[in-house]
C-alpha cells in the first residue's frame, strides 16, 4: 500500500546485492567451518583412543550444499539416553557436518511441503515444518523455530546436548481440551496471519504425512482445563459482589474453573506486511537485519511465506463453556491485556494493570454465569513491547523528575524513541480464530486495541473503562496520561495543564541521579559491592 515501483526496485537490487554478498560469505565460512571440523574429528578420534567418550548425542545435521546432499545419509536417529550436563569439560557441538549458513528456492535437496495459507482445508493448506531433524530439514515450508521466544533455550539445550536433535515428541494424550471451531475465519489469508489456525491439531491432522514421509510436524497451539485462584477473587465473594455457582465460581474461596489455550506466534509475512501498510520485502528485510542477521533465509528463500519468529505468544482464559465465545446470540464480555509483570505478579502500583486484569476476570466470570461468555487474553508484550529494562530507566526518569501526567509519554519517547511498541495491528487475529464476530462488553480503555478490533471488522458495543476505586493512588500519573491521550473513559479528560498537576509519589528512597552518584561515593561503593 505505501509503496511504489521504483521504491520496490531499490529494495529488490538492495536484496540481491545482499543475496551475492552472502554467497561469498557463505563459501568463506564454510572452507573455515571445514579447516575446523577437521582439526575437532582428529581431537575426538584422540579422544576416543583414550578411552574419553566425547560423542554428543546430538546428529549430525545433514548438509544442504548441492555437492554434500547426494552423500548424506539417512540413517535412524540415535537412541542414546540425554546426558545430563554434568562435568564443564567442553563437548562437542557437532561432528562433520558443514554449517547451513542458508537456502535458496530450487537449491538442490531442498523440497519444501506445500504451504497453501489461507486454505480451509487443513489438508489442501499442508502443516507448517519448520523442524531441523534429518527426515525433515530439506522439507521446511517456513523460517524461524518453535517455541517463540524459548525457540533459544532450545538452541542452548541442543548446544550443550542435553536435546537430541532428533527427539520425537511423544504426543499421546496431548489433544486439545476443548473443542473450537473451524470456523470461516481460518480458511481466509486475511483475517489469521499471525497464527497456525490448524496449530492445535497439527499432528493429528497431518499424523500420515508424519509416518509416510518422516516429517517432524509440531503443534503451535495448546488447550486446556484447569482451575485458578486469585486472592481478589476471594475477596470478591466475601463482599457479595461474585456469587458461588458451583460451575463456573466454584466455591467460596473464589476458586474459578477455566479453559486455557496457549498460542506460539506463526507468521504469514504477506499479511503481516499488509496488515502494517509497508511491502513484503521491506519487512522481510527489517526482521533479517535488525535480529543480526539470525534467519538469512528471509531474504534468500522468497519462497517461503511463513516465519515464526523468537518473540512471547499468548494465553487465553475463557470462562464458561468455551463454545459460547463465538455465539452471536450470547453475550462476550473480553478483555485483552498485555503483560506488566511488576504489577500483574508482583503488585506494583504504578500502573492499573493487575487491577485491571482482576476486574477483567472478575466481570468474565459474571458474564459466563449469566450464561454468556467472559474470556480474558494475555499477551506476552512487557512494557508496551518495549521489555522491562526500558520500563524501568522510564520509571526511574519519571520518578527523579516531577513524574507529571503530562510528561508521562514523552519519557517513554525520550528514552526508546517510540512511546508504544504493542502495534495492536496482529492482536485482533485470536479474536477471529476464536470465531468471535462481536464483544458485547470490551474490558478496555485503550483505543490502540479498540481501533485494531474494530478494523478487523469486529463489533465493539460497549467499552467498560477501569472503576475509579480501583485505581491505586500512584498510578493516576499512568491512567490521566492515557485518558488525555485518547483512552476510553466514562470520567473526565484532563486538560494539559491539569495534567501538570497529577504528579506520582515522590519516593525519599531514589539515590540520586547520575551525577549524584559519581559525587556520592558511599552509593557507588555499594552498587560496586552489589550489598543493596
Ligand atoms: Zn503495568
């Protein structure tokens, strides 16, 4: 959409340049990569000699060079037991093979399974493979790894062979807890481009292709039941305001019954470029250069459409029969929340967060008993998406200043150059994978996550801000901000120079600012010391 020809042919003469550049750096690295297998085979062969066992469990990966596939064997994974990282001595990583510094389409060996998004049937759509064992490395139809952001865990885990390689999971049991949908919403490449619709039942919908063809195919989606207790809750029931029914509200402590579905993100990159207004390659090359160049393959393999990137997914928490939440005839009370660990687990009261999600939850369960649906999603996206280190040099800007409602945003800005990183654009995908068409009571004040939703062609009909006795006396800095710069509400805006006027808590126990530091020596003995 904001693109044009010529711009379009700057980045692609700005790719292939790239593409030649890597070549070279390709043939470089592997004549290294070969001078050094050879000097680590003649270590372990010494090794062995000696009696030392330094054999990882970890196969060899298979190499993909043109040259190499014809001789790469395919022999059965090995079924050595994990071995539990007990001494530091160095092992080894891995045997002969050359590294994979990337693919390109038509490359010899490679054979990706077809990926048709936005089919409605799962089997004319094909699984999304992205696995690297042996029988499944020439046959990824998309870039990136499993796991979201624990994809690196993974990786260390692999590295220091406590994961073979070629582990199979064992899926038995494992199905989803609760049956949704399909619904029309899954078979479209429009409306579902940040997740596997097919996610929860890959294995079993794709089991034969799995056995025919040795393919590793893993879920990106799971469902369960469970139960939950929040101490609020309890409190809730003690005060009248949530009534046991045995179903939903379980008892008196306030114990909830609740289906949960866990979401790793899966990317189509033409609807994610389309859903932020930029072209394909524009981002495709953005999420190459600005991981450090972690999956070359976005910019060498066009054809692949699908990445699953290293970033949190989400959960979420539905109340009451899950089958209502796509009900037309129902009433859906929803709140979408993204993370704020300090306050959502640990209590902090700068911000309205936990309040908010325990109302969120709280007026869930009411909607399911009065025989609608409540359901609350939580995204993993700390800080606004901008983590917890930058949360809290703001919080600190804030606090060593006037911590004015009025200068809330721009310390965000000051500090990470943007004020929000969210880009609620992606969010709206669950609603449309949960078949919701509409939300009857939107459990939000945000219009980032409204405008998203609504964009999406989903109804919003009421918007329920934040009771005002909920609002901790610290984080009015926080929710005046928000409210002046467009949040929902049913209060007042403040003007400017009210706003001036909403300052935080000012905190006696904040060291002094930089400078002070330096001039106070007693503090910085006790940072170097690392006794506070
Ligand atoms: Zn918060």
């Amino acid at each position: 959409m904001a693109t044009n020809g010529s711009g379009n042919e700057a980045v692609l003469s700005e790719i292939l340049l790239t593409l030649k550049r890597m070549q070279l750096d390709h043939a470089a690295l592997s004549a290294n990569v070969e001078s050094l297998s050879s000097r680590v085979e003649t270590q372990s062969a010494l090794s062995s000699l000696r009696g030392g066992n330094h054999r990882s469990s970890i196969r060899d990966s298979p190499s993909l060079d043109p040259m190499e596939l014809g001789k790469s064997s395919s022999s059965p994974p090995s079924d050595s037991p994990l071995k539990a990282p007990s001494s530091p001595t160095v092992r080894r990583q891995s045997t002969t093979s050359r590294i994979i510094l990337t693919t390109y389409p038509g490359q010899s060996g490679i054979d990706p399974i077809p990926l048709s998004w936005g089919e409605a049937d799962p089997a004319k759509r094909g699984p999304v493979i992205v696995s690297r064992q042996q029988g499944t490395i020439r046959r990824r139809n998309a870039i990136g790894a499993h796991g979201g952001s624990y994809s690196i865990y993974n990786a260390l885990a692999v590295a220091s062979a406590n994961l073979d390689l070629e582990h199979k999971p064992d899926f038995t049991n494992t199905e989803p807890a609760a049956n949704i949908g399909p619904f029309p919403s899954w078979g479209s490449a429009k409306k579902i481009v940040a997740m596997d619709p097919f996610g929860h039942l890959a294995p079993w919908l794709y089991k034969d292709l799995m056995t025919r063809e040795n393919v590793d195919v893993r879920p990106t989606i799971a469902v369960t039941k469970a139960h939950m207790k929040i101490p609020e809750l309890e409190e809730s029931v003690r005060a009248g305001r949530l009534k046991p029914d045995g179903k939903i509200c379980l008892n008196e402590q306030g114990e909830l019954a609740v289906t949960k579905f866990a979401v790793e993100p899966v990317w189509y990159l033409p609807g994610v470029a389309e859903r932020f207004g930029i072209d394909e390659a524009s981002l495709r090359r953005a999420l190459f250069e600005y991981t450090g160049g972690s999956y070359p393959e976005l910019i060498t393999r066009n054809d692949v459409k699908v990445f699953l990137p290293p970033i949190g997914g989400l959960t979420v928490y539905c109340f009451g029969d899950p089958a209502k939440m796509s009900d037309p005839n129902v009433k859906l009370a929803l709140r979408v929340h993204d993370e704020c660990n300090g306050s959502d687990v640990f209590g902090s009261d700068i911000c309205t967060c936990r309040p908010y999600l325990i109302f969120g939850i709280e007026e869930a369960v009411k909607e399911a008993q009065n025989g609608g649906s409540g359901v609350v999603i939580y995204f993993r996206k700390e800080g606004r998406a901008l983590g917890e280190v930058t949360k809290y040099l703001v919080y600190n800007a804030r606090k060593r200043g006037q911590d004015k409602a009025s200068e809330y945003f721009q310390r965000t800005e000051n500090i990470a150059g943007v004020k929000d990183m969210r880009f609620q654009a992606l969010m709206p995908d669950i609603l449309h994978w949960l078949g919701i068409t509409k939300i009857d009571r939107m459990l939000s004040m945000s219009n980032m996550k409204h405008d998203a939703i609504v964009e999406q062609g989903i109804e919003i009909k009421e918007r329920i801000p934040i009771p005002e006795e909920m609002i901790p006396e610290d984080s009015r800095v926080e929710i005046d901000a928000k409210i002046h710069a467009g949040y929902f509400t049913t209060g007042k805006v403040l003007s400017m120079d009210e706003l001036g006027a909403v300052q935080g808590r000012a905190c006696k126990c904040f060291p002094p600012s930089a400078h002070g530091l330096h001039a106070k020596v007693p503090d910085a003995n006790v940072l170097v010391r690392g006794r506070h």
